[in-house]
C-alpha cells in the first residue's frame, strides 16, 4: 500500500475511549486500555500536521434507551457527569481537541459519532475530506462512524492498530471489518502512515 501522508483536510476521530469501556469500567472492551498509547502517537502526528482531532464520547442521561434498566442491550454506561464517562486518564488530548457528545437523547439509539451531533458541519468548515477513525468498539461505534463517514463522502481509514472490539458473538470483530472492506473503507497501521 502506498504510504499516507496526513495533512491539514484530515482528521483523526478517537472513539468513546472512556473509562466506562475500559478494563474494570461498566461496559469493558477487552484489552481496551492497550491502544492508549498507540491513539496517542497518531495524535502527535495529526497535531503536527495542522490536522483536526476529535474525541467522541458517549453522554447517556441516566435513562437511557440503550440500558437494561429500560430494556435494552447495555448495562448504565457513560452517564453524563459521571467517571465512567470521563476519557481515559492517559489519553493525550490536545487543548485543540473537538469533543462531539453523543446518544445524548434519552429515547434514541445512537453508535455512530455523525449521528445527532455537529461532527459533519465542524468537519465541512474546516475542509476536511479524509478521516481516521479509531477507538472503541469495532464492531460497533468505530463502524457505526466509519460507515456514516462513508456515507457523507469523505474518503474513511480504520486505524486497525488502534481499535478494539468485542468479540461477542465470536466472528463479530472479523464480520465488522469485512463490512466495513465492503463499504469502501481503507483499513491501515502506522506502517501506512507518513
């Protein structure tokens, strides 16, 4: 593959790395915490290349349609306020970091960072027609937004270096990665990085 060059119309999307989905958090991804500082080298690229970084999170109200507690999937996670919704503690954001809240409504679902959020318009006004989207979980808020990426037209890579799934039903990770081929999206590694 020939090697990608970030410049200032690209952004990187680091998704929902909050302690929630971390090792020992309400919802963990496994193995989640040892992507921290691979996320974070990708961050010191972007930055020094003048390009955006932003970092979804999910920002549940307590009652949130996706919890158990109203019938749905997911134990409480990510409320807003709370630790559990806090990023990692090693993370290396930037000051400059766009921070995009999602699945904020209580009575909607929402995976992909695009959905009911600015992420489109705040990417449009800077000229950004290329994303790297890595994060938390593959096999669903990182495809969610690489798809909705797609979708709007920009030109999508999934850092595979720097994502982590969950593995249930066992195939799931592999079937998200296969959709997302399918799709149109590039899967790279900081070997493919510039």
């Amino acid at each position: 593959m020939a090697r990608i060059r970030i410049t200032r119309f690209d952004a990187l999307i680091i998704v929902d790395m909050q302690r929630d989905f971390m090792p020992g958090g309400a919802l963990p991804v496994p193995e989640a915490d040892t992507i921290v500082p691979i996320i974070n080298r990708y961050i010191q690229i972007f930055e020094n290349r003048g390009a955006t970084v932003v970092a979804t999170r999910d920002w549940h109200p307590v009652n949130h349609i996706s919890f158990t507690t109203r019938g749905g999937p997911w134990p409480p996670h990510c409320i807003q306020g709370t630790s559990g919704a806090e990023f990692h503690p090693d993370l290396a954001l930037p000051e400059s970091t766009v921070i995009v809240s999602k699945a904020t409504d209580p009575d909607k679902e929402a995976y992909s960072g695009f959905d009911g959020t600015n992420l489109n318009n705040i990417l449009r006004e800077r000229g950004v027609n290329r994303i790297f989207v890595c994060g938390v979980a593959t096999n669903y808020c990182v495809k969610a937004t690489a798809i909705d990426g797609i979708k709007l037209g920009y030109t999508v890579i999934v850092l595979l270096d720097a994502v982590k799934g969950i593995d249930i039903p066992p195939g799931s990770v592999d079937m998200a990665l296969n959709e997302m081929l399918d799709a149109g999206i590039i899967l790279a590694t900081q070997h493919d990085i510039e």
